[in-house]
C-alpha cells in the first residue's frame, strides 16, 4: 500500500510534466470536468484552467464553485443552449487576439448531450484550433460497469418529451444490436422505463445508473420487465440524473433475416403496414418491432 505522501508526490511531478507540454495560442480547449466526484479531475485539464485566458462555461456559478475546490481563479464567459452563437462570435473574437480559451459544461464532456457542438463548430469554422481534452463521461462510465459484452454502442441522449414522438423513436432503434446509451432525468426516469419496456420488450436487460460517481451511486441491472418495479421499490431510486443502458437486439441469422424481408414484402403489397409487420412476425418469428421499423423504411424507400 502506497504512502498519502508518495501519492502527492508522484501527482505534483505529473502536474509539473503536464506544465512543460505545448499549449498552442488561439486554440479552445474543450474540457472535460467531473460529473460527480471533484477528485475525477485530470492533471492536463488544471493546468489549462490555470494558463487560460477565459473559461466558457454552461453556468458561471457552477463553474466559480468549482474552480474555487481546486484554488482557481479565472475570468469567465457565459455560453449555455440559449446564447451559444453568441458567445461563439465573442470566444472567437479572443482566439483571434491570441488567447486561449478552455470550454466546459456544468459537468462531464462539452458538446455531448451539452451546450458546446455550436462554438466548437463555429471556431473550426473560422479556421481556428480546437484541442480536446478527455475526462469524465457520464455514458462510458455506465458502459464500464454495465457488463454488456458489447464492442459496439449508440449514444442517443435525452428521447423526446412528447409520449408519441418517444414511441416514434423507439420503433426506429428496435432492430439495433448496438447497446443503446439514453441520459435521463428524474422527473421522467418512470416513463421512459415504461417506454423502453413497451419498445424493447420483457427479456432484454436494462442498466440504471444514477448519481454517478456521487455519494449515492448505484449501477443497477435487470430484465426491462423488473425495472419498473425496482423504482418504485424505493423513491430514492428516482432521484438524481440517470444514465440508462438498454441491450442491443439479438443478431439474426442471414437467412432469417432474408425471408423475413421476402415475407414482409409480399404482405406490404396487401396489407396496411401495421398488419403486415404483425403478421409477418407470426410466420417467421421475428421480432414485430424490428419488422415493423423495417417495413417504414421500405415504404419510405417506395
């Protein structure tokens, strides 16, 4: 077990090589910050927060309180949803001054699920430099500890608020064997499960996990038929921001999938799209869901 001191030691020689590294001018640095924990923090992200010339940032406050944990003091800018355009015209105005100019979000990765896409298209736009640097991601560290045996996964953010526009967007990710990665709020964490349930069906497994990072983290793991059942076991389980884990649909065979489209076709020349999903579903025991987004597209194909 290493000594408190030895530990100290080695990060304050880290931070020391992190200081002798370039650091070009009229360059955004788009900044990863913890989603939870303030000591998920990388080295490289402190000293650009120190050697910055203004931080961007979601909400100024947010920011201010946690600069101050790690005894900085910055100038900063505010750029959130309703303002990005804005602010991307005033942080470029400084790039092109020659300053350098870190970019956050209230928490984890700028730009994913968060304000930020809109200046860091608008500085590359404007031909100017855009350097990533990597830190805590809400998604990848539900993904981690999720236990898919899954190389492959889709990012999907909030679904809409609406129930039919929800349902819409479902139906069209029903056949897809990729692991599907939503963020959700708590307010709506019972109706989206419920969603995911009526979409996806009983037997494919769902990961809940919430407060990540945070004191009351938890990571939890059940067929879609238990989920709902296990928030309302306890109304702690609703609260705090969700990450939310659906497996991906099984892999059909070549052949199968082949007669299903031949099957599905011949229907769809008789037969109302909804009907014609259902009952091709019951001749080649496919999954309705998957015919009946595949019968969308060939009819938007047509």
């Amino acid at each position: 077990m290493s000594h408190p001191n030895s530990s100290a030691a080695a990060a304050s020689s880290v931070l020391s090589e992190a200081a002798q590294q370039t650091y070009p001018e009229s360059a955004l640095y788009v900044l990863a910050t913890p989603i939870g924990n303030v000591c998920d923090v990388t080295l490289r992200a402190l000293h650009v927060l120190t050697i910055a010339d203004a931080v961007a940032c979601e909400d100024t406050r947010n920011t201010s309180h946690l600069l101050t944990r790690y005894g900085i003091s910055q100038t900063l800018i505010a750029a959130h949803e309703h303002n990005e355009r804005e602010a991307a015209d005033k942080i470029i105005a400084r790039l092109q001054q020659g300053q350098r100019i870190a970019l956050v979000s209230d928490a984890g990765t700028p730009a994913v699920s968060d304000p930020g896409a809109r200046i860091v298209e608008a500085v590359r736009a404007a031909g100017l430099r855009v350097v990533p640097l990597p830190g805590p991601s809400a998604a990848v560290a539900a993904l981690s500890a999720s236990g898919f045996v899954n190389d492959a996964f889709r990012f999907i953010g909030f679904l809409p608020n609406k129930s039919r526009q929800r349902e819409h967007a479902l139906q069209k990710l029903a056949a897809d064997t990729a692991t599907l990665v939503f963020y959700e709020a708590p307010h709506r964490i019972v109706e989206t499960v419920d969603a995911l349930l009526q979409a996806f069906g009983p037997e494919r497994h769902v990961v809940l996990g919430r407060e990540l990072t945070k004191l009351f983290e938890t990571v939890h793991r059940c067929p879609l038929a238990e989920a709902p059942a296990w928030l309302a076991e306890d109304s702690n389980r609703q609260r705090g921001e969700f990450v939310v884990l659906v497996e991906g649909a099984a892999a059909a065979g070549d052949d199968d999938n082949a007669e299903a489209e031949r099957v599905l076709r011949i229907l769809l020349e008789e037969l109302p799209l909804k009907q014609a999903a259902g009952l091709a579903a019951q001749i080649t025991g496919q999954k309705k869901n998957a015919l009946y987004e595949r019968a969308l597209q060939i009819k938007d194909a047509g």
